[in-house]
C-alpha cells in the first residue's frame, strides 16, 4: 500500500471522529445547558430563600446553610443543603425522628385505639382521641415536608445529570479539536510524502 494512501485513510477517519465528538459534544452542552436552566426556573417558582446568618438556630449550624444565607434558592447544589440541612433537621424534631410511614401508622393504630375505647364508653376515650389527632397533624407535616425534601433532592440530582453532561461536553470538544489537530498534521504529512513510497 502506498503511504500516501495510509496517511489520506487516516486525515479521512480522524476528521470524521472529530465531527462525531464535535456533535456529541454539542449535544451533550445543549442537554446541560437544559438541565441548568430548567432546574433554576423550577426552583426559583417555588420563592423559596435561605434564612439569614444571624436567625439560624443551634440545630441550623451547618457551613452551606451560611454560604447560602439570604439567597433565593435556585440551584441543584442548593436544594441539596437545604433539604438534607434545613428541612431535614425540622422533620427530624416534629415526632422523636421518625419518619411519614412510622407516624402514620402510629396515628392509626392510635385512632383505632380511640374509637375502640369511644365504642365502649371508656373514661380515656378523649385523650386518645386527642393523641391520635395529634399524630395524625404530625404524619401530615411529615408527609408535606419530605414532600418538599424529595422534589428538592430530585431536582438537585436533575442538575448532577447536567453537570456531569457539561463536564462530557467539554472532554468531547477537546478530543475533538485534537483529532483535527491531528489530521491536519496528516494531511501535511501526505502532501510532502513522495508518490513512490510504499509502506512494507
């Protein structure tokens, strides 16, 4: 085979991948730049803002909760720390730690417990009653806070999607430009190699 013929098969093969890797890359910069720009739109309707410094609270003592004070929350990173250090933190002290499911099951074996005692004219038939109505308040704040803390957390793994899309984006241009570099060197090297050359 001629020299000439090797080096154009690769000038040729080197710029197609570059081309390729040019487009991935841009597909993969648009899905990031989605990402990135839907993740902000949805959270900044929610109008929700960090507290400030100085109203934080021993058990808000945490270092993102200040980098973050007074901001608007608007970013995956965001919802991140203050779901996992705000609203995390509140659920924690509505019921001694336990989550939706346990304190919604407890306010129903406690309502049952209730209306068991109320059928069979019990003395403590009110205070049951208003043990169970107070579990169940606190299995609906619980329902509606890790509500809010999953939508969060969703939203801040939509944005590592992105993230880790932009950072592929950018590894793609960057073989890319490589590639071309490379097949113009090959080509260079095709025009001064002499026809007569023949690779053994």
């Amino acid at each position: 085979m001629r020299r000439r013929t090797l080096d154009l098969f690769f000038v040729i093969g080197g710029l197609s991948l570059a081309v390729l890797l040019a487009v991935l890359g841009f597909v993969l910069k648009s899905n990031a730049d989605f990402a990135t720009s839907y993740v902000h739109d949805q959270l900044s309707q929610q109008k929700i803002t960090f507290t400030p410094a100085s109203a934080l609270s021993p058990q808000e003592n945490d270092p993102c909760l200040k980098k973050y004070a007074s901001e608007p929350l608007t970013t995956g990173p965001q919802a991140a720390c203050y779901a996992n250090h705000y609203i995390a933190v509140h659920l924690s002290e509505v019921n001694g730690g336990k989550t939706y499911s346990e304190t919604s099951s407890e306010a129903r074996q406690a309502q049952d417990a209730a209306d068991a005692a109320q059928a069979e004219g019990a003395p403590n038939a009110a205070a049951l009653e208003a043990k169970a109505s107070g579990l169940n308040a606190k299995a609906q704040t619980l329902f509606r806070g890790e509500t809010l803390r999953g939508l969060l957390l969703t939203s801040y793994g939509f944005s590592e999607f992105g993230r880790k899309a932009d950072q592929a984006a950018w590894v793609s241009f960057i073989a890319a430009i490589v590639l071309f570099l490379a097949s113009v060197a090959g080509m260079v090297h095709l025009l001064r190699t002499p026809k007569e050359d023949i690779v053994e």
